[in-house]
C-alpha cells in the first residue's frame, strides 16, 4: 500500500470517475472558481497527455464545441470532440489549425511542465519558459475576450511574467489549488478578457 495519502485520494477518486490522470481535479477547482469554459467553445489544450484536462473540457464544452490537444506524448482520450496534435509546442504552425478549420479559441489552457531535474531554479526557468510559448500562442490565437489558464512552478520570474500576462489581459490572477501536492511548486496563471 502507498503511504502517500495525497496520491491515494486523488488517483484513487480520478480512477473511479474514469480520468487518466488525477490532474483534473486541478482544472475542476480552476472551472468551479471562475467559470472560464463554456458550452460550444474551442478550447486549446498544451501539455494534454494522458487527457483528463480534455475529456473534462469535452463534458463542459458539449456537440458544438471543440478540444484541440497538444503533446509530445500519446493521449489516453478519444472524442469525437477532440482533435490530437503530437508535436512539440515550438514547433506548433498557424497550418496545424487551419487545417482543421480553427482561426482563434475561446480560450487556451497549459498543463504542461518540463521534465524536473529537482533543481528549482532550473525546473522554474523551464516551466516558464513553456508558459512563454503558451502566451506567445495566446497572441496569435485567443479571441478577444478569450482566457487562459496556464500551470507555471513558481520562482523569481514570476512577477515579471506576470506582468508580461497583464499587457494582453484584462484579469491575471494567481492560484494554487487544493489538488496540489503539498510542498509543489505549482501554480495556476488565472489570465481572463484578453484584450
Ligand atoms: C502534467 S502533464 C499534463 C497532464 C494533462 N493535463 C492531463 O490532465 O492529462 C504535462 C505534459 O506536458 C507535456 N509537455 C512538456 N513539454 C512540452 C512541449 N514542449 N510540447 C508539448 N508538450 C509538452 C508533457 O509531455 C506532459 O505530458
């Protein structure tokens, strides 16, 4: 048996309602909080490997709407819904949505994390280096009005990324959820109303 109760609780409950992942739960908390996906919104999903974000968004989003996921790595999840880029996300091209008929989402949102090294200034570069490209995609295409939702391990540039988030933002929280672990260095950019 584990002795980890946190991983117990939150795999255990992620397995029973038939997630991949118990990251869901994180997204659920954000979703709960502050309402940022709608029925029949596109929804881009970065970092969506194994795809409990996703096919929680899907249930959200209903049959007019859509997921666009993006990983290095396979998914787990199969709708009819969602559409699944493997590809890194600096490699990621205007064509790789335009071909399935997608200009702009209703919003973006980034689970995605570098491969720790357990050297916190270095994962904490990493991780914001990936939020960077997140924002960079946001730039190109978030509707107007659109919102974000992007994972960043915290450290010394977060208050300059945050500010970085406020030029194309109207609202730009930050918040740490329930479902992380304790002692993670995890948190949630919360960025709503692009300008
Ligand atoms: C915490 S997992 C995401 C879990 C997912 N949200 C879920 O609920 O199933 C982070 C993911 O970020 C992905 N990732 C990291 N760097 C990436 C990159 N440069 N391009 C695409 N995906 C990346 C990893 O492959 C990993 O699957």
């Amino acid at each position: 048996m584990s002795k980890n109760p946190w991983f117990d609780k939150w795999a255990r409950l992620a397995k029973e309602k038939g997630y991949p992942a118990r990251s869901v739960f994180k997204l659920k908390e954000i979703q709960e909080k502050f309402r940022i996906i709608k029925p029949g919104f596109k929804v881009l999903d970065l970092g969506a490997s194994p795809g409990s974000w996703s096919q929680y968004i899907c249930e959200i989003i209903g049959k007019d709407g859509r997921v666009v996921g993006v990983d290095l790595e396979p998914v787990k999840f199969h709708s009819k819904l969602f559409t699944f880029i493997q590809k890194d996300v600096f490699e990621l091209a205007p064509e790789d949505f335009q071909s399935l008929g997608i200009d702009k989402f209703d919003v973006i949102v980034s689970d995605m994390a570098p491969k720790t090294t357990g050297i916190e200034i270095t994962d904490h570069l990493r991780s914001v280096e990936l939020v960077r490209r997140a924002l960079l995609l946001a730039e190109h295409f978030l509707k107007q009005g659109g919102s974000m939702v992007a994972k960043v391990f915290d450290g010394p540039e977060l208050p300059k990324l945050k500010k970085e988030f406020e030029k194309i933002f109207k609202d730009v929280k930050i918040f740490r959820t329930q479902a992380t672990r304790k002692g993670s260095k995890e948190l949630f950019l919360i960025a709503q109303n692009r300008k």
